[in-house]
C-alpha cells in the first residue's frame, strides 16, 4: 500500500465528486469529531473513508444509515502508526504535511487499489 500526502490527480477525477458531495452533508459532524479527539488528548484526527468495512478506526457515520457515498471511521495518527499505515520515519514528513484541524479535514481514501490522504476544507460558517 503507497501513501503519499499529496492531493493527487487521480483523486480528483475518480473520487472527488462523490467525496465532495458527501463531505457537504457530513463536514459537521467531521469537524465536531476532530475537536473530540483532541480534546481527548489525541493529535492528529485522520478519517478513514471507504465503501466496504475495514479496522481502522471506528465507525462514526455509516453509508446505509446516513445516505452517503461512503462510510466514515474515525481515527488519529497514533492508530496510523501502531497499524503501520505511517511508518515511523514518516512520522515527521506526516506532521508537517498535516493542515490546521480547525479548518480541513485530514481524509484517508481507502478503494480497492487506491489509498491516499487527503485535506478537504470544512466550508465557512
């Protein structure tokens, strides 16, 4: 499995017309989450999305019952580490690279041979 930080060209055309249309509907609930998990003391809120289930993190909104293109499962970067989907010298590179919680959400697209982060901006109040 690669994963690069990077917003990538085959994102946008594949995936990020469904992932636009849901995060709309789903950007609040993410953004309460995110302030959760930090407030809890765990830095670094990633959401893991997908369309099938898979163990990381923990189912916070499931397709089925919310009408969303995908499911949302909530996590943090220890948990990326501890799975060994951030390798430890990535951990600084990951770090650096993550945008301010407050205003985007830090998206792990997991499809069947695409996996990738990426930053999508919670919409203005």
């Amino acid at each position: 499995m690669s994963i690069n930080m990077q917003n990538d060209p085959e994102l946008s055309g594949k995936y990020l017309g469904t992932i636009s249309q849901d995060f709309v509907r789903v950007s609040d609930t993410l953004k309460e989450a995110s302030y959760q998990i930090r407030t809890a003391g765990f830095d670094f809120p990633i959401f893991a999305i997908c369309k099938e289930a898979q163990p990381v993190g923990q189912l916070l909104l499931d397709q089925k019952m919310n009408g969303t293109a995908w499911n949302y499962f909530a996590s943090f970067l220890d948990e990326f580490l501890q799975r060994g989907l951030v390798t430890a010298d990535k951990k600084e590179d990951f770090e650096a690279a993550y945008k301010d919680p407050d205003e985007f959400c830090c998206l792990f697209v997991i499809d069947e041979q695409f996996t990738n982060f990426v930053f999508i901006p919670y919409p203005e109040d």
